[in-house]
C-alpha cells in the first residue's frame, strides 16, 4: 500500500518551525517510515516543478510554516493547497502573522528605506533598490515581489488546522501527525493545542494573587524575577491570561513572560486587544486608593513600545492588521 505523501514548505519565517521538525529526533524516523516526504526543500532537492507534476490533491498532507509576504510564497501556497487534500498553518507566523508581522507597523518603502539606504552597516550611494526584473546581456534576473502587508496563511489560502508556537513543540507536531495517519481529526478549522489559558496551567498560577493589582510596570531586566511569583504580580506584563496554552510553559520556566506565541484561546478574538485590557483592569489601583492621571502615566511610560508587546506574535490576525500610513 502507498504511504501518504506529507509536504513541508517554508515562508516569511527564522526557521526554527524546520528545527522543531527535526526536535522530534527519533520520532522523526517514525514519521518518514509512515510517510512519504515529497516536497522540504530545506532538506530534500524537490523542486517546485515537481510538485505541479502531481496530481491535484495528491498530497495527503501539507505543513506551511511563515507568513506571507512575497509573491513567491504567495504562489507557492497556492500550488500546495491545490496539490493538498490538507493544509496545516504551522507555528506563529503561518497562525497568526508572528514576528514577521511586526512589519506592518511599516510599509515597503520605509522598510526598504531602512534596509537598503539608512542601516549603518549599507553603503548603497546610489539608492539602488531589488528589482523584480533586471535586465542583464544574458537576459532577464528575476526576483518575487515584496508585498506591503504581512499576512497570515488563512489570509491568503484555505486552512484545515492549526499547529501553534514559535515552533510548535514536538509533542504537539506528533500528535498531529499521529491523528492524521489515524484519520482522527477534530472539526476543520481546529488549533490544535488545548483551549485553555496559559494561566491555566502555569506553575506559577498558584502565587497569582486573588486581588492582583498593578500600580507599576517593569521590564523583565528591572526584577530579579522569583521563581515562585506571577509576573503579573512582580509588575512584569505577561500574556498568560490571554494565551492559548500547550507549549509547556516554556518562558515562564525558562524565567520569562509569555509573549503569547500561541495566540488566543477560541473565545478570544484578537489576543493583543484582549490582553491589553485585562492588563488595563489591573492598573490604576495602589494601597486601594485610585491612581492620580499622573501616576498612572507614570506607570505607563514604563511599557515602552505596547503595540509591539501586545501584538508581537499577532499582530496581522488581529482586528488592527496593520498601521494605516497616508
Ligand atoms: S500571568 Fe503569567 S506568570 Fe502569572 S500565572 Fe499567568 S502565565 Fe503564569
Ligand atoms: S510561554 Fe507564551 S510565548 Fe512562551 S512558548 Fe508559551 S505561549 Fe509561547
């Protein structure tokens, strides 16, 4: 019997997503003796040529890693989902926009700007910027086009599940893979990780004060962070409450916040809004007395760039998207 063809395909990403794939270590051999690997261009010479060859719907499964920003990843999901019976967005950036998508605060002119003219280590004195087509005697270079707006893999194509994470943890990749080899898979649309808030299941929930209330904000570097306190109550923002979980409270043992990588839970729709107001509800009382304007002012000035806190994983999933630049 012929084994089900998985692909792998990568985006606007660090590649990490990749590295999680091979974190499953010898799982990995599990996974490649119960499948076929037909497309990873990280580690397999196929060619996209290949994969047009194939039957529509030939794939059994493909996994996307990366948001999109090119017109290149843009066609290649395209090609994918066609060849694909399922797609899976794998990790942040494919789920929810994640670091890449810090991008949209800009536009491709400023990042180009930026990365091309301004950047102390360039020297370019004649402003010459990548061209999509550039002639040459022996004919035409061509590279992608760089889009103005980042966007998340179900913005751009069909999704059937979800693999949360900035990567996505081993146990969760094989259970996936495990359900689809079983035919054992929840309601398309699914993330699969558990609907719980990272509060939830954090070791530190249990220090979380009933009566939490923050009359100052510090940075990570400012505490000396006690390894048996809630952040929230150190002063520190954490997204937990807003934060699917899953990961295994992977910066919260390693000593740091959760930035929210998992993006929300299924009744949250845009986790940087939701968890700026449950930070909100907890700022602006100290000693029970109400905060003076300029206390609370004070307090605020402390969180130095919160569009970027709130929205650092998610900022192209949310109601926002992107900065409006005239
Ligand atoms: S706020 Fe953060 S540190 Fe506190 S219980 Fe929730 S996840 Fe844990
Ligand atoms: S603690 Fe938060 S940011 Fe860190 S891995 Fe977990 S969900 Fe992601």
């Amino acid at each position: 019997m012929s084994k089900p063809k998985v692909a792998f395909y990568w985006c606007a990403s660090c590649g990490g997503c990749e590295e999680a794939v091979i974190d499953l270590n010898e799982d990995l051999l599990t996974v490649a003796d119960a499948v076929d690997i037909v497309f990873w261009p990280v580690a397999l010479d196929f060619k996209k040529k290949d994969v047009e060859a194939m039957e529509d719907g030939s794939i059994a499964v493909s996994f996307i890693n990366g948001a999109i920003r090119t017109s290149e990843q843009e066609e290649m999901v395209h090609l994918l989902r066609r060849k694909s019976g399922l797609v899976v967005a794998f990790g942040s950036c494919a789920h929810l926009g994640g670091i890449p998508g810090l991008a949209n605060f800009h536009n491709k002119a400023e990042i180009f700007e930026r990365v091309y003219k301004t950047v102390p280590t360039v020297t370019n004195p004649e402003g010459i910027y990548p061209q999509t087509e550039t002639k040459v005697p022996e004919g035409t270079l061509t590279l992608p086009e760089f889009y103005d707006t980042v966007k998340t893999l179900d913005q751009t194509i069909d999704v059937d599940y979800y693999l949360p994470g900035c990567a996505p943890p081993p146990d969760l990749i094989m259970g996936a893979v495990q359900a689809i080899l079983a035919g054992e898979l929840p309601e398309r649309g699914t993330v699969l990780a558990p609907d719980k808030a990272l509060c939830d299941t954090c070791p530190l929930a249990e220090y979380k004060p009933e009566k939490l209330s923050m009359s100052q904000i510090k940075r990570p570097h400012e505490v000396l962070h006690d390894p048996k306190q809630c952040f929230l109550a150190e002063g520190i923002i954490c997204l937990g409450p807003a934060t699917r979980s899953g990961c295994g409270e992977r910066c919260i043992n390693a000593g740091m916040p959760c930035r929210g990588c998992f993006g929300p839970t299924r009744e949250v729709k845009d986790l940087g809004a939701k968890a700026l107001s449950s930070i909100a509800s907890l700022i602006g009382i100290e000693e029970e007395e109400e905060m003076t304007e300029e206390e609370l002012e004070k307090a605020l000035d402390n969180i130095v760039d919160p569009a970027g806190l709130f929205f650092m994983y998610s900022l192209p999933s949310s109601v926002l998207r992107r900065r409006r630049i005239k």
